[in-house]
C-alpha cells in the first residue's frame, strides 16, 4: 500500500500540486524584488543613455549608442515607414479578402448535370481560371510580383502617352506595392476560405435546402458565415505575415520600414546597428498584432496562434 502522504496526493488519479514553504515564498519573494529592481536599473541606464545620445551632434562609436542615436535622428523616417507598413498590411489584407471571396466561388464551381452547356462552359472557365491564379501567385516569390505589377503598370500608362511625373501620381510606388500584397494574399486568403468551406458539416447545407433556400442563398447564408468564422484565425495570420513580408517591396521604392532603414543607413553610413533597430520594429508590429488577434479569437471563440512564418 501507498504511504498516507502519497495518498493524499492522488485524488481523482492526478498528483496534487506540492505546497510551497515558507522559506520557499521568501525566496520567491526575493527573486521577484531583484527582477523589479534589475528592471529598474535598466530603465535609468536605458533613460540615460537615450537623453545622452539625443545630445550628441556626431555617431558614436560604441553599437548601443549609435543604435539610439540613429533612432532618435531618423525617427520621422523610421515613423514614416512604420506608418507606410501598417497601412499596407492592413489595407493589403482587407481588399485581398475581399478578393479572395470572389475567387473562391469561382474555385469551388463544378459543372453539374443539370447545368446546360453555357453554365458548364462559364463553371469551367471560372474553376481553372482561380486554380490556375492560385498557382503562379503561391509558386512565386513576392517581391518577383512586386517588379513584375509595377512595371507592367508603369509601361502601360506611358504608352499612353502620359509622362513619368503624370504616371507617378496615378501609378504611385505605394499603389503599385498595395496591387501586389492585394494580389498576393488574394491566393492564399482563396485557399483558406475554400478550407473552411469544405471544413463545414454537409448537413448544414441539406438542413438549408430542405428549408427551401437555393443553393447560392444557402452558401450565403448558412455556410460561407461559419466558413469566415472559422478562418478568422488564418486571415489574422496574413496581415502579421503581411507585415513582416511588406520589406520586400523596397526594391521598388515603396517607402516602408525597410526602405526608411536603407535611407537612415545611407545618411550615417552605417548598417548593422539600424538594421538590427528595424529588426525590433518588426517584431514589436508582429507581437503587437498577435495580442490583438488573440484579443479577437478569444471574443469569437476561435484560438489564434502566435507569430507566423511567412508563406
């Protein structure tokens, strides 16, 4: 038999938690008040250092100070593209969702027996045509997407003969940066909805049907709700990988975070310590934004990871 204590401990067959000491609180105790105090200590040096550096009039040598010091100089850059980032992510993601509704009906059309032969023949154009968009925008890369939609653009309308200022008024870097993420999400937000479509009971639909609603009142309604409600947590992933994946669209000169790091990086001549700044930035924008839809999945019921890797 089992001594009385171990006895104790086994209630319902799971071990009960061992209780702390006193001495065990004291030292408990005593970690915390050094960790406040450690956390203290740092924020002077830190409140320090910063109104040190705002002081200087040149780059310091040591990585720490020229990291604040660059900080504090390029900071109405730093927040321009911080600004610029947001707003693609968000506005990226929105217009690819709304997108993405479309394309997924057309990915989900089948031909049926019923149909006559223009309904098989417009089903049919609207099923490959989404499988076929699907595939050259999830097999490659984003920022090729990026040069690819703005020059494409841009050729376009000079063919028109509009002039280059004419043209960057109306086909501007940040337009041109907003099709691509648009365009690019679209693929990936289309699979997820289709996922969450085909994720839904089939006797929702039956039950829908046999309420006498049609087949596209009843997808409307009864199906394609839950189907959102579900890929909530996937579409929350794609503005954080949106985020993150939007520094490629430097390349053609849209003014993000990391199009601002190059130009502070070009002012001071120096990379790393800026570059590991814009590195902080990201992941303070990501971490921010995956409380929030945590904060979202929570009141939906629906569980939200953490940080995302990109697509």
């Amino acid at each position: 038999m089992l001594p009385n204590e171990q006895k104790g401990r086994l209630m319902n067959g799971k071990k009960q938690p061992k209780k702390l000491t006193a001495g065990q609180y004291a030292l408990c105790a005593i970690l915390a008040l050094g960790v406040c105090a450690l956390a203290i200590w740092a924020a002077v040096r830190l409140a320090e250092t910063v109104k040190l550096c705002s002081e200087m009039t040149s780059n310091p040598q040591s990585f720490g100070q020229s990291m604040i010091y660059m900080s504090i100089k390029g900071k109405d850059i730093l927040l321009t593209g911080i600004w610029t980032t947001v707003r693609l992510a968000l506005l990226g993601t929105g217009i690819a969702f709304l997108l993405s509704i479309l394309m997924v009906f057309c990915r989900i059309q089948e031909p049926g027996k019923r149909d006559n032969g223009i309904v098989k023949v417009l089903k049919w154009i609207a099923n490959h045509f989404a499988r076929l968009y699907i595939f050259v925008i999830r097999g490659t890369p984003m920022m090729v997407q990026a040069l690819i939609f703005y020059y494409f653009g841009f050729n376009l309308f000079k063919k028109s003969g509009m002039t280059v200022t004419e043209i960057n008024q109306v086909w501007s870097f940040f337009i041109s940066g907003l099709c691509t993420i648009s365009l690019n999400s679209t693929a990936y937000l289309a699979e997820v909805l289709r996922g969450g479509i085909q994720a839904i009971d089939a006797g929702q639909m039956e039950a829908a049907r046999s309420l006498g609603m049609s087949n596209w009142k009843a997808m409307i309604r009864v199906v394609f709700p839950q189907a959102v409600k579900n890929s909530i947590p996937a579409i929350g992933n794609e503005f954080i990988i949106n985020i993150k994946d939007s520094s490629v669209l430097s390349v053609i000169g849209v003014m993000d975070l990391m199009y601002a790091t190059k130009s502070v990086s070009g002012i001071y001549f120096r990379s790393l310590e800026i570059y590991c700044v814009a590195a902080i930035l990201y992941l303070i924008l990501t971490w921010l934004s995956s409380l929030l839809l945590k904060w979202i999945g929570k009141k939906l019921d629906t569980p939200v990871k953490g940080i995302t890797s990109s697509n």
